[in-house]
C-alpha cells in the first residue's frame, strides 16, 4: 500500500504538479492566439515574441523594485511589477496594429499574407528585445521558493518520496484561474465582450448592427497583450526567463490552439493542459514507479522512458498531427468567440 | 548645380523607359558589380566565397519560390529540408564504420523497419475501421505504441553499441562512401519525403495548418540530427566531408599550378583556395542554371498555368476539375526537394556537417525575405533575392557596426551605451531583416523583379 502511495506521489511530484503548471501557462499563451485567430483571422506567429516582450517589461521593473528594496514577500516582486509589462505589451500591440496590420485589414489580405506579416513583426520585436536585454538566461523570481518542501514533506508524512509545490507553480494556478475566469465573464456578460463574440462569429452582420470593428480590434489586442504577459511572466518565475525559449513555446502553444479547436477560448485551455500533461508524462522516465508497483528490476533496467527529454517538443508536434489527421477542427471544433 | 539636380529624374526617368528584360539585365549587372567591388576592395577570396553562399541561397530561394510562387504554400520549415539535404551529404560520402556496422547496424536496420511497419499498419486500421466506433481510436493505438515499444527495444542497445565505437572519433554508422556530388540528388529525396509526408497530413487543411506543421517537422528534424548520434554524431559534428574539387594542398605540391600561381602573380595559398572556390562556382552555377531552365519551362508549360490558375482561384480551379490538394501536394514535394538539394549542395561546400548551425533566422525567414524581396512567382526575382539579401546578409553586420560607431561618436570609449550597443549589434541582423520584410510587403509586395503578366 506504501510502495503505491508512494508511486503515486512520485507522479505527482513530477507530472501533475508541473503539468498543472505548464498547462496553465499555455493555456494562457493559447488564449491569446485563439483570440487574435477569431477576430483577425490569422495565427500570429509573433505571440512567443509578444509574451517575451511583455516579461522583459516585467523583469526589469523587477530589478528596479528590488533595487529600490521594494518587495511583496513571500510573493515574488514580479507579481508587483506585472502592471509595467501590460501596459508595455498593450501599447507595442496597439502600435503593430495601427502601423503594420491595420493596412493589410483595410485591403482585405488573405490570411498567408497576415501570416507573413506577423513573422515580421516577430523578428522586428525579437530584435528588440535581443537589443534590450540580451540573448542570456536570466531569473528574476524571488520570495519564498517553495509552498511545500520535499524535505518538509518527507518529514511530516513519512513517506520516502517528497513532493514540492514551488511558489511560483501555486501563483501561475490561482493566476490562472482569475484570469480566465475574467475572460470569460467578460466575453460573455458584457456589451463589448458580446459584440467581440458577435464580430468573431460574422463579421458582415456584426458590422450592420452597427458594431465599430476598430474597437473591436483594439480590444481584442489589449486582451492578447494582457494575457501573453501574464502567461510569459509566469513562465519565466515557474523557469526561468530566456528569449530563444519564448520563441521555442511558439509550437506548444499553437499546438495548444488546435487540439482544442483554433478560435475557441475554451478549447484554447482544454488544449493547453492537453498538452503539458502529454509532454510530460511522455517524457518521464517511469522506472522507479515501476520499482514501487512491481518491484526493482523488472521490467528490465531500461529508464522505462517513452521519448527522451529531448524530444519534448517533438511531443507537441505528434500531437498536432494526430489531431490534424483525425479531427482538424480540434476537440471543441474551433471558430466560434 | 543644375545638372546635378536634374540627374536623378532623368536616370529615374529612363530606368522606368527600360523594357522590364533590360531592367532585369541592370538588376543582375549591379549585383555583379557589388561583388566585383568586394573583390577589389576586400579581396577576390571573399568575394567568391560570398557567390558561392549567393547561388546555393538562389537555388534555396527557387525552392521556396516553386511552392509559394507557383501555388501560394507557406512553408515555414526550410531549415528542416535543408538540413535533411546536409544529411544525405554524409550519408552518402563518408566511409562506412565497419566496426560500428558489426555492433549495432542490424537492430537499427530491423527497428527502423519495424517503425515502418507499426506505421503501414495502424494507417491501414485507421482506415478498414471506419464503422468500429470506440474500438477504431483504441486497437490504432495500441498497434502504435506496440509496435513503438518494440521498435525502442530493438534499437536502444544497438544506437548505445554504436555510439560507443571509438566514440571520439566516429561513433556512428557512418555512410555509403560514394561520390558526394550524388548525395545533391539523395538530399532532394529526402527533403521531397519528408515533404510528402507533412504535405499529406496539412495539405487540403488551411493555409495556416501547413505553416505549423512545417515550423514544427523543421525543429523535429534538428532535434533528431542534434541527438540521435549513431545516425549523425549529433553535436560531435561530422568533420571532413569528401570534396568533389581538388584540395588546397594538392594544388600547392602541382608543379603546373605552382607556375600558374606566380603567372598570376598570386601567393601560393591564396592562388589555391581561389581555384578551389571557382571550382565550386562552377559547379553550382551549372546546378543553378539547371534548376532554373526546369523551373521556367514547368512555369511556362500548360502546368504551370494551371498551377497560377489554383493559386489565385482554388475554386474555380477546383470547379474545372483539378486536383487542388494533389497539386498542392505535388508542388511542395518539388519545391522541397529543390530545399534538399540546396541543403546538400551547402554541407558539401562546408566540408563538414554541423547540426546547431542550423538556426530558423538563417534557414527559413532568410530564404522567405530573399524570395519576397526579389519576386515571389519570378524565377529570376528569387534568384536575384537571393544574391542581393545574402549579400548584404553578410556585409550586415559590418555596416551595422560601423553604424554604431558613428552614432556613438560623441560618447566617450567606455561609456556603458556604447559598449552595449556595440555587444548587441549582431542582433541588427533580425531587426533589419523583420524591417526590410515588412517594408517590401508594405511597399513593393511584388518585389524587385515582379511576377511577369502572361
């Protein structure tokens, strides 16, 4: 009975805890780009480059506070500095739309052309943010590391696994959850939330009752800009903050979109979690589980790993396929705000 | 003062008068001179090696043109079929591992085979089954990690068998050991399988479908060349590749080039790996030309009007009774393949294949800004954008730095700016490279040289 609580809180010490995590860091991420998919119509393959924007924001108003010996502990000072990175991600977002996009809209370009267009941008504010602060790693969380200690865990239980909750997984959750419980009740309680879903589901009648499409945009753009720096800020206190990473989540994200049906900010999380839980539990090597439920040893002495940690983007990518090979329109069946 | 006033309008005004050929000629002939000013201000060494980057970045650029020229497919893993093309190059080339053949080379072989196998099968499930319900998602499923369960079992102890082989200096299975100029044909198969493959799966889907499922078979692939050591050595790098050119040192022993050498009044070194860079010139320039001719006659064949026809009207071509998805298919595996060859054709030219060097910004948005910026649908305009944005590709940084400098004049040496801007100047690449994307859609989306009316 021991050996298989303790299986038990070996998985979730390394699957369920950072999968709640990760889910919800790309359920975030896939939000955002199931929005702009809704009401711009295109994938925005500059949301990676947005969300790193917005954290560089958010790291270095971190540094400033810290500085400036300003702290919220045992909370992290980037949850205080988050406000710096919005409001930046929102105005380089309202920026690329009043200045790249908006004229493509206006000559009503086909989707590839968009697409091209926000591989642009995404170059252009990778640029930047090289150009700001660098190609290195860097972590800025600080505060209490863990909510719960291995050690600690181990001490009080007496089980011989340990498992550990970081302060920075217990933040992304309850974020999470305010977030998307924000979004949603504003996508469907309110007037504009309403005419966003109106806008997204038939543009030429969402324009005859008189909706202001130009509103529409801007806002769907403030919402994207708030959720991917939210999503990558979280990220980066849950990892750690490095912009070929952010580039890299790119894939996981749009993955994200798809299996839970591009345009459908329900299917966005169910995707997200999809996802992060698949990588995981792909990738981890099941050999001391095994050990716990059926003994040392014998199921040979293979890692009992189905792809290695390398490959955990490869992951995402099977995923994709699979989805697109027998339900292209995702889980939720996309296209609907 | 007038004169010089009026200048500018008048050349402009007899630029536009030129007939859009002759245009063409004075584009080619200012690229031509930018390289013949390299050669004479920098060194000719420099300039030829630039023109070699420049025509394997032109055949690149004709690949992609093929598939979002000809038929408006947006593929965003050039990196991942280029690096295929590098495979094929030491998989054909490079001596066998004997030693390494003996340890592991069975269990790959019949792994691999079996991973084939799992495959043909779950599909053939996946389709007999269409009236099981539940039990359609569940026995595919099983058959594949099955059959992938088996497929690791057979192939763990050999790839670790293998990689243990002298690892420091094979370590991997090594290849066929054939002349690598046939690896440019195998780096075409392979890319084109590969394609065919992802074209399969998000072909017919929306346009944006394939741009995902090429970013992501792209950074597979990479994965796979990085990690899988038996196949490629991985990060160990494979180092001396045959050449299809005679080597520096043989040269400089030739008792006939020696002679040619001081007639030229060259230094011995120099005179050699010039020799061997025209070599390689040639070559690809006979490659290129090839390419080109094929690519212009398809363009210009019944095909290639029915190919413009899908892209600018898939339903109406879809209403006169053409294939559009097949079409589609057919044209990315072409366009693919032209990718692996470039690839291949690179890694030769390198003498070595390198799986970090394969980075998206070089690969994939490189090739897109040369093919925007020279003339999507025109054969000569990605063959033009190819050269121009390699070029300046190359001589990017150095004008970026330069630029810095002078911004920076008025602060002192070791101010914390400058020394900051002066660190960053390698990232002006990617700015500059987003700008000028987005400046040529902006501006000029049919690029330098536009598509021709017919």
């Amino acid at each position: 009975m021991e050996s298989a609580l303790n299986a038990l809180i070996l998985i979730g010490n390394y699957i369920v805890v950072p999968g709640l995590a990760y889910g919800c860091q790309l359920a975030l991420g896939a939000l955002g780009v199931t929005m702009i998919y809704a009401v711009l119509r295109f994938s925005n393959f500059g949301h990676g480059e947005i969300m790193s924007f917005g954290t560089m924001l958010v790291i270095l108003a971190t540094f400033a506070l810290q500085s400036a010996g300003l702290s919220i502990a045992p909370l992290p000072t980037a949850l205080l500095a988050l406000p710096v990175g919005i409001i930046g991600a929102i105005g380089l977002c309202l920026l690329l739309d009043r200045y790249v996009y908006k004229f493509y809209r206006q000559q009503r370009a086909s989707p590839v052309i968009y697409l091209i267009v926000s591989i642009g941008t995404m170059f252009i504010i990778g640029g930047l943010i090289r150009f700001i602060i660098g190609p290195q790693d860097r972590n800025f969380a600080d505060g209490e590391r863990f909510i719960v200690k291995a050690s600690a865990f181990k001490a009080n239980t007496g089980f011989s696994e340990g498992l550990a909750i970081k302060t920075a997984q217990g933040v992304t959750v309850l974020t999470t959850f305010a977030v998307v419980g924000l979004v949603f009740w504003f996508l469907n309680y309110t007037r504009t939330g309403k005419s966003m879903r109106a806008f997204a589901d038939n543009e030429d009648l969402a324009l005859l009752s008189g909706i202001d499409p130009d509103r529409v945009v801007r806002i769907t753009w403030i919402i994207t800009a708030v959720l991917a720096t939210i999503a990558g800020t979280l990220y980066g206190l849950d990892k750690s903050y490095k912009p070929l990473v952010y580039l890299h989540l790119l894939l996981p994200i749009f993955a994200a979109a798809i299996v839970g049906g591009v345009g459908n900010p329900l299917g966005a999380i169910a995707g997200g979690f999809v996802i992060a839980f698949s990588e995981l539990a792909i990738t981890f090597a099941y050999k001391k589980v095994a050990g716990y439920l059926i003994g040392d040893g014998v199921l040979g002495d293979g890692l009992l790993q189905l792809l290695s940690t390398d490959y955990k983007f490869a992951v995402s990518f099977l995923i994709l396929v699979v989805v697109l090979l027998v339900k292209p329109t995702g889980i939720f069946s996309g296209k609907t705000l | 003062m007038t004169k010089s006033a009026k200048t500018p309008g008048v050349v402009r005004q007899q630029i536009a008068s030129l007939s859009p050929s002759q245009r063409n000629i004075l584009l080619f002939a200012g690229m031509g001179l930018l390289l013949i000013i390299v050669g004479i201000v920098q060194s000719w060494n420099v300039a030829f090696s630039i023109l070699n980057m420049c025509l394997i970045s032109a055949i690149m650029a004709l690949g992609v043109n093929i598939q979002w020229g000809y038929a408006g497919l947006f593929n965003v893993g050039i990196m991942g079929f280029a690096a295929l093309g590098g495979l094929a190059a030491v998989v054909v080339s490079m001596p066998p591992v004997e030693a390494a053949w003996a340890a592991g080379g069975l269990g790959v072989v019949a792994g691999l085979a079996i991973g084939i196998v799992t495959l043909l099968v779950s599909m053939l499930i996946w389709r007999r089954g269409q009236g099981w319900g539940r039990w359609r998602y569940a026995v595919t499923g099983g058959v594949v990690v099955a059959g992938y369960v088996l497929m690791r079992m057979l192939i763990d102890p050999s790839t670790m068998a293998i990689e243990a082989v002298d690892s420091a200096r094979t370590g991997y299975l090594g290849g066929l050991g054939l002349p690598i100029m046939l690896s440019w044909v195998v780096g075409g198969l392979f890319a084109a399988a590969a394609a065919w493959v992802v074209g399969k799966i998000s072909l017919g889907l929306r346009a944006d479908y394939l741009a995902i499922a090429t970013l992501g078979i792209s950074e597979i692939i990479i994965y796979v060349l990085k990690f899988e050591d038996w196949l490629s050595r991985g990060v160990k790098n494979v180092n001396g590749l045959p050449r299809p050119v005679p080597y520096e040192v043989d040269l400089q022993n030739n008792s006939w080039f020696v002679a040619l050498a001081e007639d030229m009044n060259l230094p011995l070194v120099d005179a050699s790996s010039l020799v061997v860079k025209i070599c390689y010139a040639l070559l690809f320039t006979v490659v290129l030309l090839a390419i080109l001719w094929l690519s212009e006659t398809a363009l210009r064949s019944p095909w290639g009007r029915m190919m413009r026809a899908i892209r600018d009207n898939e339903t109406a071509a879809n209403a006169m009774g053409k294939n559009v998805t097949r079409q589609h298919l057919l044209v990315f595996v072409l366009g693919s393949a032209v990718i692996g060859i470039a690839g291949a054709m690179l890694v030769t030219l390198d003498g070595q294949f390198t799986p970090t060097s394969y980075q998206p910004l070089r690969f994939t948005f490189l090739i897109w800004v040369m093919v925007i910026a020279g003339g999507s649908g025109n054969n000569w305009g990605a063959v033009l954008g190819g050269f121009l944005i390699w070029f300046f590709w190359i001589e990017a940084e150095p004008i970026g730095l330069w630029f810095i400098d002078v911004l920076t004049s008025g602060l002192p040496p070791g101010h914390w700016l400058r020394l900051h801007l002066l660190e960053s100047a390698a990232h002006t690449r990617l700015m500059t490279m987003g700008v000028i994307l987005l400046l040529v859609l902006r501006f000029s989306p049919r690029g330098l040289i536009p598509e021709a009316r017919r």
